[in-house]
C-alpha cells in the first residue's frame, strides 16, 4: 500500500525541518507553471534515474493530481530497492496551482 500525505502535513514537515526530498515527476511545461520546489524526476525517467532517490529520509512525490506520483511510487517499489514506509504520494496533487 502507498502512503499518502496531506499538503498540510507536508507544511508540518517543512515547519518542524523534518528532512524528506520532494519529487515533481511532472513534465517540464507542468513545471514552469506551478511549482512548489524539491527535485524534478520526470515520471518517464524514474526509474533511470532511481539512484537520485534517497533510501535513507521519507520521499514524497508529487503531480498535479496525485496519480503519475503514485505511479512512480509502484514502479520504484518495484525495483525492490525502497521502502514502502519512505515513500509517500502528496494526496490529490497540487492542483491547478
């Protein structure tokens, strides 16, 4: 199962400097237009680029509605190389912006 984390609980984790990474696996032009910051892995390269990923913090991705990040999730966690309790999907995306 993939754990989800809310755009308030992620502002908690800012607050208290919880260290996670945060990864847009949205395409370039998604990103120009709204972005909240962290890495950029774009989905179709995620698992290409899987060693940019820490295995150490929690990791939470992001898109604009939630399912490419989700998606990235299950392809990553298919490799065997991460743990599922690191690995969260920023529930319901960011939206419009």
């Amino acid at each position: 199962m993939i754990s989800g984390i809310s755009e308030a609980k992620l502002k908690d984790w800012e607050q208290a400097q919880k260290p996670f990474q945060l990864i847009d696996v949205r395409e370039a032009d998604e990103r120009v237009a709204h972005n909240i910051g962290g890495d950029w892995i774009p989905l179709g390269e995620i698992i290409r680029r899987r060693e940019e990923i820490s295995r150490e913090i929690p990791v939470v991705f992001y898109c604009r509605k939630g399912i490419r990040s989700q998606i990235a999730i299950q392809r990553l966690l298919g490799t065997g190389q991460f743990n599922s309790d690191l690995l969260f999907n920023l529930t319901g995306g960011i939206g419009e912006g």
